[in-house]
C-alpha cells in the first residue's frame, strides 16, 4: 500500500463505508514488494519545546516528557555512564539508525542488546529491504509460499535473510580459522571484532558504529538470534575439536562489571534506560547486585538515573528486573532519590519524539567517559583486521 492510499481499520470491517475488503487485500499482498518499510530518519523538527510542555500534563503524555527529561539528565551531568538495554524487533521495525545516531553521539556508553537488533539492522545495511504487510488480513500461508517472514506489520525475503546469516556465518569460519589454539571470547569481545570485520567491508550497522565509537556491546543471549543460525551454518558437521573459537557468555558478567567498577573508582554516577525488557534490562540491573556482592558487603552502588519505555503492566510479572521504576530501589539498583521514570508506550513512538527533541535541542554530550581501556585489554585478541 502506497502512501495516501485509503484504508479501513479492522474494528470497521462490518461497516466499510464503501471501501472493499478484497481491494485492500489485494494492495497488502498482492504488492508486498512494492511497499518498502522505509527506516527511520533523524531531522530537525521542534519536538523538544513540546516535549518539555508535555511533562507538565498527564497520564503518559506526562511519562514521556519526563523519560526525556531524565535521559537529557543523564547526557549533560558532567561524570555519569549512560548503559542502553535495547529489546523487541526494533532493527527490523527501521529504528537501527537512531540507535547508530545515538552510538555516534555518544548518548550511550555500554550497549546490550538482543541478538535480533545487532542483526536484523545488518540486513538492511547490506541494502536488502524489509516490506509492509497488513497485520489483520495478511494471507500468512502465501507469504510462506513467497518465502517472506512476517514480524507483524512488515516482512524480509527468507533468501535476503539467508545472505545476512551468510554473511554472520562467513565472520565465524574466518575468525575461527585465524584462532590457533581454543580461545574464549566474551560476547563483548566478539561483536566488537564483528564490528571491525564489517567496518572493513563498509557496512554500516550498529555494530560497526559501537566498534568505531568505542562503545562496548554486549548480547548476553547472542544465541537467540540470526547469529545462533549462523553458526549452525558456518560449523555443522565439524568436530567440535575444530573450533578455536569459544563464546563464553558468563565472561559478560565479569566485563560489565568491570566496567562499572572502573566507573565507581573513577567517580563517575552510573545510569541505565531500558528500551523494552527482558535480559538486556535485567542484566544491566543485575551489575548494581554484582558490585554489592562481590566483597559481601552491606554496601550499594544503585543506578542515580533510570528510565524505561515500555508496553508491559507489572501485574502480570513480564517487566524483568524489577516492574516499575520504584521497586529496584528495595534491590539497591536504583538511589530513593535518583531520577527515576517510565512511559507505557510503543518505543517506536517515544523513540522517535525522543530523539527529534535531541535533534531539535542540540544538545551535545561533553563528558563522556573515555572506555578505550576497555578495548585495549583484548589486545591479545585483536586480529588482521583491527586497524579499520
């Protein structure tokens, strides 16, 4: 479906007002290919004024402003590390280059994300495009047959899809053949190496922004994801006696902690948001536990900033790592008297707002934290490819 073309919501199905059910249809499937999910772009617009507005209304009109509010907190104070936890299908929704835009504006420090939104958003990179499809009247067993994967309301070619899994795939056989004896990388280590691998071949993800930025990356379930089917793909078949290369995913927890323990000794204040849930929230919150834990001291190390955007209710327990922004407090992850905010609302929404008010306000981050010792204590790792 074009852009202007009319449609009929589905709670209007039994009263058209003169538009037909078979011509929309048609449009939605008929055509998928020819109805580009356009990603999202980051221009000047005046949201920030507004946002600032809003925060003095209700409900989540109010949320929203003060989500805003709190991140801008967390960008301008003058020692604080911003950790970004990023969830759902945002990459293939589009939303991968404002996280980019974020990465290069260093508006985030660490980034953990699933393994979905530091894949799907190569496959777009790579100039394969995603397509719009109707949710409510889509023919799923003829997509089947088109081989198109829906992800709600747009789809990529199963074929194009196979190429990006080619391409993880491609990176696996590669980094393990250079490897000489068995070696443990940390997710952190590994897609920062990705990064650098797909840097050299100019596609532009946000893996390749984060490795060029200097800005850590972890995917504390990589698995659960086009990489887990890439490495089916790139070893199936050998012995395991083969592979040098050896992801160990509880090395993530001793690298996130380190790098907040660097923070803490460096008097820096640490802050979180939460795009979603799920283990990248809870394994960001998780470090405020580590840090209390790892002497057995009644001490705390909470987060000052915290803020989340969100669809879920804590009732029904989905909100991981604690369901609204006062209950970590009772954790010691969050400070009583920190800065601490959530919107109940689509993150492809308050995203967007979000970062046209940055846009809008020029706001600039002065006192970032220099993480390039993080990198350097690889170096034993670092391979061909880590001067791109």
């Amino acid at each position: 479906m074009k852009e202007g073309d009319k449609t009929f919501p589905p709670f209007l199905k039994g009263d058209t007002g003169g538009l037909k059910e078979g011509i929309f249809r048609f449009n939605m499937e008929n055509n998928i290919k020819n109805n580009i999910r356009q990603p999202i772009e980051i221009s000047k617009k005046d949201f920030h004024k507004k946002l600032l507005e809003i925060k003095n209304q209700s409900f989540q009109s109010r949320a929203l402003g003060e989500v805003y509010e709190v991140w801008r907190e967390m960008i301008l104070s003058p020692r604080n590390m911003i950790f970004l936890g990023l969830s759902g299908s945002l990459s293939s929704a589009g939303y991968w280059p404002l996280v980019c835009y974020l990465i290069k504006n260093r508006f985030i420090d660490v980034l953990v994300s699933t393994g979905a939104n530091i894949s799907e958003d190569i496959y777009e990179a790579m100039g394969h495009k995603y397509y719009k499809v109707d949710p409510w009247f889509v023919d799923d067993k003829k997509l089947l047959k088109q081989k198109l994967d829906r992800f709600y309301d747009h789809a990529a070619d199963e074929y194009d899809y196979r190429k990006l899994e080619d391409l993880i795939a491609a990176f696996f056989r590669e980094l393990n053949a250079k490897l000489k004896e068995p070696t443990v990388f940390s997710t952190s280590q590994f897609l920062y190496q990705f990064g650098l691998w797909l840097k050299k071949k100019n596609i532009w993800s946000i893996l390749t922004y984060a490795a060029h930025h200097k800005v850590p990356v972890f995917s504390p379930a990589l698995v659960d994801s086009g990489f887990g089917e890439a490495y089916i793909r790139a070893f199936n078949g050998d012995s395991r006696t083969k592979r040098n290369l050896i992801i160990e995913q509880f090395f993530d927890q001793e690298e996130i902690l380190e790098i907040a323990e660097w923070g803490r000794k460096n008097k820096y204040e640490k802050s979180a948001g939460y795009i979603g849930g799920g283990v990248p929230k809870d394994f960001i919150q998780l470090v405020a536990v580590s840090q209390a834990l790892k002497d057995w001291s009644e001490k705390v190390y909470p987060f000052k900033y915290a803020f989340q955007i969100t669809t879920d209710s804590p009732q029904w327990g989905g909100l991981s790592g604690c369901g609204v922004m006062t209950e970590p407090i009772s954790w010691g992850k969050e400070v009583s008297s920190g800065y601490n905010d959530q919107v109940f609302c689509d993150a492809t929404i308050a995203l967007d707002f979000i970062a046209q008010g940055f846009v809008d306000s020029k706001i600039k981050r002065r006192h970032k934290p220099n993480l390039s010792w993080f990198f350097e204590r690889f170096k034993g790792l670092f391979l061909s490819w880590d001067k791109y």
